[in-house]
C-alpha cells in the first residue's frame, strides 16, 4: 500500500487531469488512512470534487473508516446522507455505539432500522441486548428478545450469551437461566454471564451450584467467574468453600492478579477470618485504590475503626490517592466503631484535602454516624442541608437512630418524608412499628400495618446461615425444613434454659405485639 501523502497527491493529479478514477483506488485511499486527520484530509478532497454524489459507495466506506477511529459524531453525519444504507453499515453503527457507552444512540439505531424495512440479523442482536443491559431496559431487552426468536436468531451462540447477559443485569435470573438452558451450544462467555448474574442478584447459593456444574462439564473457569464465587462464599459466610476457591485460584494462576487477590481479603474478612484477610493483603505484590479500600472495608465489618483508619494513613503514605469507595468504606468503619470526631474529621478530608465533593453515600455514612452517636437533629439539619437531593435510605438511616434513642416525635415526621418518596422498603415500615410498640402505641402500629397492607408492602422473612462440614445451611423464623430440626430445637431450648439461669432476660420493648412473655 503507497504511502497516504502519495495516495492524496495521485487523486489530486488524476482529478485535474480529469482522467477516470477507478473506485477502488479511492476505496483504497480511504482506508489506507493510518490517522484521523488523514482521513478528514480524503474526506475534504471527496467533498471539493463531488465524488460523494457520483460515488455513493464511498459515503459508507467513509463511514466505516470514522467508526474505526472512534469519531461516531463524524460518522453520523455521513450515515445520514447513504441513501440505502445496508444492514452492515447499520450493525457497525449499533456496535460502535455499545462498545463508546452510547447507549441510548445505539437503541435509537435498532428503532431505525426496524423502520428501514430492513431484518436485524444475529450481528444485530448482540450490542442491542448489550445496551438494554448496560441501562436495565428489561422490558425493552424482553421485546428484544421477542425480536430474536421472530426473526430466527435464537440459535446463534453470541445471542443467546447476550440474552442471558441482558436478563442477568436487569435483576431477572429466571429468565437468563431460562435462555441459559434453551442455548443449544455453550460457551465461556455464556457460563459467566450466568454465574456473575446469579453472584451480583444475590443468589449465592446458586452461584456455586452453578460453578460447580460448569466444572462438570469440563469448562475451565475465567477471572470473572472466579470473582464471583469468592463474592457467593463471603456473603454466605462459606469460608470453607472461599478457602477451596483461594486454592483454585493459586493453581490456576489466577492469585497475582490484583482483582482476585482482592476478592479473597474481602471473603476471608466477610467470613470472619479478618487475620487471613490480613495475611494475603501484605502477600499482594502489588497493592492498588481498590485492594487498599478493601482492608479498610474489612476491619469496618468487623468494628474496628481504628485499625480501619491506620490502614487509610498508610495507604496515603504509599501514595495511593483515595477515592470514593475509599472514604464510604472509612467513614462506615468510623460509624460501626461509634468513632463520632474521627468520622467527622475524615468527612471533610474528602473536599479540604483532596478537592473531591463528597457524594450521596459519604452524606449517608455520616447521618449514620451521628445517628448513633444521638446527634439526632444535627444528623437531620445536615441532610437538610445536602448540595443533593435526600432519598430514602438516608431518612431511613436517621428512623434507624430514632429508633435506638427512642425519639417518636422526630420518628414521626421522618417516617412522613419516606413515604411521601413511596418506597416500597418493609423496613422503614417495621422501624416505625417498631418504635410505636416500644411506647405501648397499638393503635398506631395497627395503623402502620393498614398502610403496609394498602400499599401491598410486604417484609421479607428473615433468615440466618451457617456453615457446617463445608456446606451451607439457611434457617429462617420457625423453619422447620431441615430434617433434623426436632434435635436442634431441642438443643435451642436447653441453651435457652441455660440462658436463663446465667440471668437472661427477653428483650420485648420492639416487640409488634402488646406481651410481656
């Protein structure tokens, strides 16, 4: 291929000389382009001669050659003026769209050509489900998916990845096991995007039974699918699991990869074992923002606070600059320690110190903060007085505090500000029950449960799980499932026994009930 000055000079000579010019010759000039400004250089010779007009064909190479540098603007532009566009040009756009965050674009485009009179095809399908996943357009992504079997995509593999990738980010892991299962050929790509669905909408369980099944079938697992995993043994509190998975991810070489060696400090403290965490946190060969917020994470999980922030000033002094997750991790380390001055000091460290405003979630870490400390209406004045506005969950935090101090009267208003938000959150609704019960207002917790049942607001049953002989066991209020549930209520009953003796006595002021027993 000639160089591209001497493509640009032999167009210009053979223009002048006003001899025919073969198309492939300005074919190949286009895309012998190397660099941005030589194709705009092609492209202003192309406009100066008219070439567009009489050549049409070269419009969508142009277009084709923007899309490959990135200047999706440029290439707008041009798409507009083709005047029949083929699929491919149009897959590219939606793919070049998807892949530059520009979601929204990239649906618009479907929408388009939907309108063109032209079929999507399996090159469609996959970029489209990405964009519906990258923006949780669920229902948008099922009448997607009703595209995909209309126009007899749903046997490619890249499609049926992207469904299961779709349902998966939008919370709906029914149906992206469902495309999971209907996928006639299974690829890495596939599993993952089962796996990480099932890890990150919390369904832990299945995540490893998924993992496991994957391993049956002889696919090796990637560094998402691992992540995954030790995600699901930490929030089950599987450390035996966790541990098996720290041992895969040494053999598979997957250990010095700084993402896993993070997963594994945040299982290891998640399941309790906060010295392991330390131990591979000093063993990481290299240490970044994020492996440092996750130490600092771990000892706020555990309630130390102090550990919490000698970890932050040694991260600084590593020089590692702190970012967001950094300081919501410090400042709830400082809340759940009851740590109400250092809180206060680091929270204005983020704008004084390192110039950043701080975000909903750092506001929410320090209502939280002098919530516990009974600082109840300097809490609310400086939610009142956010650069942002409050959602639930702060008010919920301050209802929380309200609750522990026993405040009604500014439970009362706050509980107004929750649900003129109309969440649906069963928790605000208890806490307010709650603290109604604990003054002997009846009357008033049977209102709350009115409201509850008229907004179709129902709590979740709550629930415990416990690892025993590496598997894990879920129990939730009076369950009675476990086949040897008779020998351990049994056991509850002589520790109860023995509670009492040692000078137990029922906590019963939240109780939703007027008892004494």
């Amino acid at each position: 291929m000639p160089p591209i000055t001497n493509l640009i000079s032999l167009s210009r000579l053979a223009l002048k000389s006003l001899c025919p010019i073969s198309t492939n010759t300005i074919h190949s000039l286009i895309k012998a382009c190397a660099h941005p400004d030589h194709l705009k250089q092609v492209h202003a010779q192309l406009l100066t001669h008219g070439l567009h007009h009489h050549l049409p064909s070269l419009l969508s190479t142009t277009t084709l050659s923007y899309l490959s540098f990135g200047l999706l603007d440029f290439a707008f532009l041009l798409f507009r003026s083709i005047p029949n566009p083929s699929t491919y040009i149009w897959n590219t756009l939606i793919r070049s769209c998807a892949t530059h965050a520009r979601f929204h674009h990239s649906l618009h485009l479907y929408s388009l050509l939907l309108s063109s009179g032209l079929r999507p095809d399996k090159f469609t399908f996959p970029f489209a489900l990405k964009s519906c996943a990258a923006l949780a357009e669920l229902q948008l992504g099922r009448q997607l998916h009703q595209h995909v079997l209309c126009f007899g995509c749903a046997d490619d593999l890249f499609v049926g990845a992207a469904l299961v990738d779709m349902y998966s980010k939008c919370g709906d892991v029914g149906n992206a096991r469902l495309s999971f299962d209907k996928m006639s050929n299974r690829d890495l790509v596939s599993w993952t995007s089962m796996i990480s669905g099932y890890a990150h909408n919390g369904c832990s369980t299945e995540t490893l039974e998924f993992f496991r099944l994957m391993q049956q079938w002889g696919v090796k697992a990637n560094r998402v699918s691992l992540l995954s995993a030790l995600l699901a043994c930490g929030n089950l509190g599987a450390l035996g699991r966790g541990v098996c998975f720290h041992c895969y991810a040494i053999k598979t070489g997957f250990e010095p990869d700084i993402l896993v060696a993070t997963a594994v400090v945040d299982m290891y403290a998640k399941c309790g074992s906060l010295d392991l965490a330390r131990l591979v946190f000093e063993l990481a060969d290299e240490k970044d923002v994020v492996g440092w917020t996750a130490m600092i994470a771990s000892y706020g999980y555990h309630g130390l606070g102090k550990d919490a922030i000698a970890v932050f000033d040694q991260m600084v002094e590593a020089g590692v600059k702190p970012n967001h997750a950094t300081f919501t991790s410090l400042l709830s380390a400082c809340s759940h320690s009851g740590l109400l001055e250092e809180g206060e000091t680091y929270f204005h460290l983020i704008s004084d110190t390192f110039g950043v405003e701080p975000k909903l979630h750092h506001y929410a870490c320090m209502v939280d903060i002098l919530g516990r400390a009974g600082k109840l209406y300097e809490a609310q004045e400086l939610i009142e007085h956010m650069p942002m506005d409050p959602d639930s969950s702060l008010w919920g935090s301050l209802l929380g505090a309200c609750q522990i101090h026993g405040d009604l009267d500014l439970a009362e208003r706050i509980a107004d500000r929750i649900f003129e938000l109309n969440t649906n959150h069963s928790g605000y609704y208890v806490l307010l029950s709650n603290i109604y019960a604990a003054k002997s207002r009846w009357s008033d917790v049977e209102r709350v449960r009115k409201l509850m049942v008229g907004r179709k607001v129902s709590k979740v049953q709550g629930f415990s799980m416990v690892e025993f002989d590496n598997q894990v066991y879920k129990f939730g209020v009076g369950d009675r499932s476990h086949p040897q549930s008779p020998e351990i209520y049994s056991f509850l009953q002589e520790m109860l026994a023995e509670m009492k003796q040692l000078g137990y006595v029922p906590l019963v002021e939240f109780a939703l009930h007027d008892a004494e027993d």
